[in-house]
C-alpha cells in the first residue's frame, strides 16, 4: 500500500509518475496457487511484467496469474492510474466513508508544511 507517504510531497511525486493499477474478480475462479472470490480486488504497481499483465487485460487477452491462466473477460479494471487516494480507495484501503476525513487531514498537512 502507498499511503505510508501521504505528508511527504517528494516521496508522493515519485509515486504519482507511477502507474497503479486494480482489478476485480467478476466470478469465482480457481487457480493452481488458490482461489479468487468474485469480486476480490488485486492491486498492484504496473512495471515489467506486471504492466503486460495489465495490456493484456486490456487487449481481452488471457493472462498468467497465481501460477495459471486467466480470461481477461474474467476481471474488469477499477482503477488505473497514480498512487493517491483514488487508488486507495479502488483497492479498498480505505472505506468510502473515511474519504472525506483523509482529503481534510490531508489539507491541513499540506498547509502546515507551506
């Protein structure tokens, strides 16, 4: 998770060039590592491997994960994009309702630190 760097604006710069992404299991599947419930959420930094994983989604393609193959019609993209509260959001670090608390605190962060 990203969130550890929320005040401090260097180390979110770094991280907002990134791209994170989310993806949700649309049913149950099962693979040779273990299984995915429908609607379980995969979060993960998109470099390398992992942002092949992430085009192959894209173009509908299979894909490996937990030691198999997936269907890309098997999961659907939630969320693509900067590490920040979005995304920690899509990937259910924090619950909706908390959103608005963490937006206001970090304000006032930001705003002590000018």
């Amino acid at each position: 998770m990203c969130l550890i760097s929320l005040n401090n604006p260097a180390a979110q710069s770094v991280k907002n060039q990134r791209t994170f992404a989310v993806i949700r299991f649309k049913r149950d599947t099962k693979f040779p590592r273990f299984a995915v419930s429908a609607g379980e959420r995969w979060s993960f930094l998109a470099v390398n491997k992992t942002q092949e994983r992430l085009d192959q989604i894209k173009r509908g393609e299979r894909f490996e994960f937990a030691g198999g193959l997936c269907d890309a019609q098997d999961v659907e993209i939630i969320y693509e994009g900067p590490c920040g509260l979005s995304y920690a959001l899509a990937a259910g670090h924090l619950k909706a309702e908390l959103k608005d608390a963490v937006a206001k605190r970090m304000a006032a962060a930001s705003r002590q630190t000018i």
